[in-house]
C-alpha cells in the first residue's frame, strides 16, 4: 500500500486529462468506422489492460477485487458506457473544440450531485472556479450551437452527464480500488456495442488501420488516464476531480489545429482562457488544503 498526497493527486488527474485529450485526434484520424463500431474496438483494447492491471494490484486475485465494487461500482460502470459513446458520437458529429468544451459541464453535474447525494461540502473557492467556468463554457458554446451540430451537442452534455456517474459513484463507493469499474464499463461497452451492431447489422468488420486505432486509444489514452485517473480521485473532492480533468478540454482543440489544420473562433478561444483561470484559481486554492488517501 502506497499514499498518495493531494498536490501528486492533483498532478494524476491532469495527466488524466492529457491523455483523454488525444482522443478527439485518434477519432478524427480513424476512417469511416461508426460510432459503435469504435466503441466496440476501443472498449476491447482497454478491459484486458485493466484486467491484468487489476491482477497485479491484487496479487492474483482480481476477480474478487472486480466483485467488491458492488453497486456503486456497477452504476459507475453504466455511467461510462453513456460517458464512452456520447464522447465518440459528439467528436464525430461537431467539431472537435465544440464537444471538448461541451464536456465542461461535467464539474457542474458532478457538483451538484456530490453535495446532496454525498453530503460532500464544495469548497467556495471550488464554487468560484465552477462559476468561471460557465461563463467560459457559454463563451465557447455559442458559436457552436448551431442547428446542424444539435445532436452532437446533445451527445456531448450526455457524455458529461455520464462521467459525472461515474465520478459519484468513486466518492460513494470509498473502496480501495475502483479500476474494477472501469474495467466493468469497458466490458459493458464492449457488449452494448457488439449487440447493438449486430442488431442493426452494421456488423464488425473495419478497416485494419481503423481498428488498430481504435485498440490504441483503449489500451493508452482511455485505459491508461482511467488508471492515472482513479488514483488521483482517491486524493481529491468528486467537484475538484471534474474540474481539474478539464485540462482535457483545453488541449483536445490543440492536437486537432496542429495536426489537422481544424480552427476554432474567437469567442472559443477567449472561453477557453476564462476556463485556463478557473482551472488554476481551483488548483493554486486547492494547494493550501492538503489530504493524504490510502490507495
């Protein structure tokens, strides 16, 4: 057993959230496979990796570690598969910086829902910060919610509300370890997705390239931030954890411009610099509080 301090839990969940923020690039490099069908692919490379992650970390017992999570665990799962797929769907139906920035809701979600469900106090600071941050959010929104770009906006708050469960169910569950529930969702999002394309038959048959792409993102972006993630959550407040994993929304816009040539407005990027401020004013405040969690 290790501990791990809140200014190193702070630092794993921002980790957390660069590595998420590739994924709006994978997406876009990925060819004409379908929402689900990346669901399926990138769900199948993410569940053995924790799997074994899990083994390691119970010393060889990782089906009894995946059984402790219980309820909390399992609403957490279901919370990730909505979080999985509405995150795909939107990146591939708007623009990248306007799903990324749509996902900003999660901390508002996340922190009205910790407080009467966990009784868990916020922070003023940390409300501070969520009220900076909706102002950045509708700076940046309004120039993408545009009628033919609804659904995918939709996806995207649905995707929030998503990770918001399952954020909830971390600070509800007060186990050990909760990777077993990352895991559960993955294999759950494998399933849904399997069915679902051979429901319709769409079938899962892509491209190689695409489903080499897909593999990847689940074994390194999703698998490995759930894993940097988890451990940091065990450091910080449920309402903390969602606005520091924003990160993934700053840079996401970023990986795209670079190598892709996508642009965002003016009003994107004047958003994105208020939610940059909130973001540090949280994390500077936060500094003075230090916890220490047993992981």
């Amino acid at each position: 057993m290790t501990e791990i301090s809140y200014r190193n839990g702070v630092l794993t969940v921002v980790i957390a959230g660069c590595l998420w923020s590739l994924m709006g690039l994978i997406i876009r490099l990925i060819g004409d496979a379908s929402t689900w069908q990346i669901l399926f692919y990138r769900s199948l490379g993410m569940a053995p990796v924790l799997f074994l992650y899990i083994a390691w970390r119970s010393k060889g017992h990782p089906f009894a570690a995946i059984a402790r999570v219980g309820l909390p665990g399992s609403i957490g799962a279901f919370g990730l598969v909505f979080a999985f797929a509405g995150a795909i769907y939107a990146f591939q139906t708007t623009t990248i910086a306007n799903a990324a920035f749509l996902f900003a809701a999660s901390p508002l979600f996340t922190a009205v829902l910790a407080w009467p469900l966990l009784k868990e106090p916020v922070r003023r600071a940390t409300w501070g910060a969520i009220l900076i941050a909706l102002i950045g959010i509708i700076l940046m929104v309004r120039e993408g919610l545009a009628a033919g770009a609804m659904i995918g906006n939709l996806a995207a708050l649905g995707s929030a509300i998503g990770f918001s469960a399952f954020t909830i169910s971390l600070r509800w569950g007060r186990l050990k370890d909760m990777l077993p529930a990352v895991m559960l969702g993955g294999v759950l999002s494998v399933l849904v997705g399997g069915v679902i394309l051979v429901a319709s038959g769409e079938g899962l048959s892509i491209a190689p390239g695409d489903a080499a792409l897909a593999v990847t993102m689940g074994i390194v972006t999703l698998g490995g931030g759930m894993v940097a993630y988890t451990i940091g959550s065990r450091a910080l407040p449920a309402a903390e954890l969602a606005l520091l994993s924003l990160v993934e929304v700053m840079l996401a816009p970023v990986w795209v411009w670079l190598f892709l040539g996508e642009t965002a407005g003016l009003a994107t990027l004047i958003g994105g610099a208020v939610l940059a401020f909130a973001l540090m004013f949280n994390a500077l405040t936060g500094l003075r509080h230090r916890h220490t969690k047993v992981i």
